[in-house]
C-alpha cells in the first residue's frame, strides 16, 4: 500500500474508549412525554464491537409490555470517524421508520460524550434538533439523557435511560 492508500483503517485511543459498553447491560428507559410521572420500560442491550473492532454494533430487545411499544426492538451502530474527529452513531427501531444519524464529541475526562442530530419529526414531519449525552458512570454502569429542542427553542428532556451490566 502507498502513503495515499494506506490500507483499512484499524481501531485506536478513541474506540478503546467505547470498550466499557461492551457487552450485556439491563436497562431502564423513561420516557417524557409532558407533565407527570414518565412512562417506564426495561429491556436488554447486548453490544459487541464487529468489522475488526471500528464499530460497536447495539442490539437492544424490550422487555415485553403493555403500552404503544409492546415489544420494542432497535439496533445501531457507534464509532469514531477518523477523518471528521468526531464520533458518529447511527439507530434504527420498530417505534419509526426513521434511521437516525448522530455526530458528536467526548469530553476531557474520556466518560462523558455529548451527540447532536437533527431529523424529521414522523408525527408533525417538522425538523427536530436532539442532543443526547451518554455518561459512564463506571465499568458496569452508564446512562443516556435525550432532550429535543421544542417550537420555542427550548431543550425538553424527552428519554433517560440506566444501564447495568447484566
């Protein structure tokens, strides 16, 4: 291989970081949806890093449950993006026929990513801009805060969600 075409890419610091999601975790999800308690679901995530370690491929199965989402199914996938710097996730699920893609950055501390994304809201088909922050807590435990930007530019905090390692 050439200096030009130096041969695939193999994973570095950056995904070394992502190392501690790895694996089987339960999770807690709230979901806001206005004023009053949140509805709460649980279910499993079993992630595992695929193509030669770039990638950590999410799995995530509800539990089963009464509600909108009685049996609640997403995938994705989260890595970092050698040639933007920056970390690049994207998710699919049963709740949607949307794929979302999200950029975004650790912090100093290498625990605390903060992932921005903008799509098209499938109830009201309006532009939605998100910001997810994912904090690890420790090796077994981490947790995810969403929050949209509403009509009037404000951040609402629509999902929390707890994991820990099974």
């Amino acid at each position: 291989m050439s200096e030009a075409h130096p041969g695939p890419p193999t994973p570095g610091a950056e995904h070394a970081l992502l190392k501690p999601f790895e694996g089987q975790f339960r999770a807690v999800v709230k979901l806001f949806f206005g004023p009053g308690d949140p509805m709460v679901h649980e279910g499993t995530m079993n992630s595992s890093f695929q193509l030669g370690g770039l990638y950590l491929f999410q799995d995530y199965v509800g539990d089963p449950s009464p509600g909108p989402w009685p049996a609640f199914l997403g995938q994705g996938f989260w890595g970092y993006n050698f040639s933007t710097k920056k970390y690049e996730g994207f998710w699919i699920d049963n709740a949607s026929s949307m794929m979302q893609m999200e950029t975004g950055t650790v912090d100093a501390t290498g625990k605390v990513w903060t992932m921005l994304s903008t799509f098209t809201d499938p109830h009201s088909a309006k532009e939605v801009r998100k910001r997810t922050e994912i904090r690890l807590i420790d090796h077994n435990t981490h947790d995810m805060t969403t929050w949209m930007t509403d009509d009037s530019g404000h951040e609402v905090r629509t999902m929390e969600i707890l994991y820990r390692r099974a």
